[in-house]
C-alpha cells in the first residue's frame, strides 16, 4: 500500500498520509511522496488541494524509531528535512488553495505542515504539540517561521520550551485553525467548505498568496534551509542518541 494516497475528483485533489500504525509518522517514503503528490497537484492545476491522513490521525512528525535505528541520523534527517521544505514551498507558492485536515494528533513536522496550509479543519479531541525539544531538536518544516508569525515571539517560546500540548479549543483563539468539528463530522465539514469556496472567483490566488507570503512569510526560504542545517547537526551530536533512548523509556 502507498505511505501517500492521491486523488483528483471535481477539481479537488486529495493528499492523504498513509502510515495509519504510525499515525502517519514522517520517514523519508512518506515525504517522498508527499513532494510527488504536491507536483501532481501543481501539474494539474487543482484549484483546492486537501492534505490529511489516514487512520483518525494527521502527522506525529519524523519517524523517531527510524531516527533511533539509523546508522547516520544526521544524514537521515537532513535528506527528509530536505524534501520536506520543497513541499513547504509548493504549499505556499502554487496558485491553489490547500485546506488541512488535522485529526488526532499533529506533533512536530505535523504542525508546520498544517500551519503551511491556507486553511485548516480539526476535530475537536486533536491535539498539537511542538514535540521537539522532547528529543532534542530545534523546530524543521517551517515551525519556527509560520508559528511566531501567527502567535508571537512569547508564545511561540513557551510552545517550544515546554512542549505542552495545545488543544483545538486554544489552537483556534491563536489562530492556527480555522474551523472546529466533531470527529464524525469532518467530512460534511470539508465538503461546505469546498462548496463556499468554490461559489467565489479562483483566479485570484496566485497574486492573493504572493501578498500573503511577502506579508506573513517572507524569508521562508532562506529559512527552511537553516532549520534543516540546526536539525542535522544537532542529530550528529552523540547526546542525539541518548535523548531518543530517554524519551523511549519515559513512553
């Protein structure tokens, strides 16, 4: 089975993460993938992309059992945070509009994807968490750009330094979704939205989202490439290893 499902019906295309016993956990196939569907997305000119998972769960973030058992963490993870920066960029560059879907948990990587979206439907037991610094990394996927743009420097810290848990109620006072939804009603949910959204004029969001990005996101770039520089060498570092083998022991 396909880590990444895709489908391209009435002018919406569909992303989904499919690694449900991982709740979609990102290794290097998923994000492969994920890139690949991006550019299917793009080649076929979707004007509405939704990205979600599989399994009651959007993303719990990099894969930290292969973080543990790979050979060359730091390589491992400076290859995925590669390819997972080019997703970020296509998120926030093609001219369509991309809605997440977050059930369940979004965790690490996991926010920064959701938070790259245009729009956002969670139900209403998911929970986000930074997750980082539990093992020992600084934020990738555009975490420490798109988050402290939306809810400010302050808050941005405690997030990351704590590595608290943020429920959907707190998530949408903050900002970072757009609409609440019961765990059985997400689908009828996306479905009005879709409809709202395609009652109104498409051709405006390539130059509406350049004037978003040089608003709100300027310098994702050039910052997505120091994230993923800060995330390998700090999976170089010995002391890498030994976090992970903590936070395992901790669960």
């Amino acid at each position: 089975m396909p880590v990444v499902l895709e489908s391209l019906k009435d002018d919406v295309f569909t992303i989904t993460l499919n690694r449900p016993d991982r709740k979609n956990a990102m290794d290097y196939d998923l994000l492969k993938g994920l890139y690949e569907a991006m550019k299917n997305a793009a080649r076929e000119s979707a004007p509405l992309v939704v990205i979600r998972g599989s399994g009651g769960a959007f993303c719990s973030g990099g894969d930290i059992i292969a973080f543990r058992e790979a050979g060359d963490a730091e390589a491992l993870i400076d290859a995925e945070a590669a390819v997972l920066n080019e997703s970020i960029k296509l998120i926030r560059n093609i001219p369509a509009i991309v809605i997440a879907v977050i059930e369940g948990v979004a965790v690490g990587a996991g926010v920064g994807l959701a938070l790259a979206c245009d729009l956002s439907i969670a139900t209403k037991k998911t929970i986000m968490n930074m997750g980082y610094r539990r093992i020992g990394l600084t934020p990738d996927g555009g975490g420490s750009i798109l988050l402290p743009r939306i809810v400010g420097a302050k808050l941005f810290n405690e997030l990351y330094l704590l590595s608290r848990n943020v429920t959907m109620d707190e998530a949408k006072d903050l900002g970072l979704i757009n609409f609440l939804c019961d765990d059985g009603e997400v689908d009828s949910k996306l479905d009005e939205l879709i409809r709202s959204l395609k009652a109104l004029p498409m051709e405006t969001m390539g130059k509406f989202k350049d004037l978003v990005n040089r608003c709100l996101f300027f310098g994702l770039e050039t910052h997505l490439d120091m994230e993923r520089r800060y995330v390998a060498d700090l999976a170089a570092q010995p002391l890498f290893k030994q976090r992970l083998d903590e936070f395992f022991r901790r669960k």
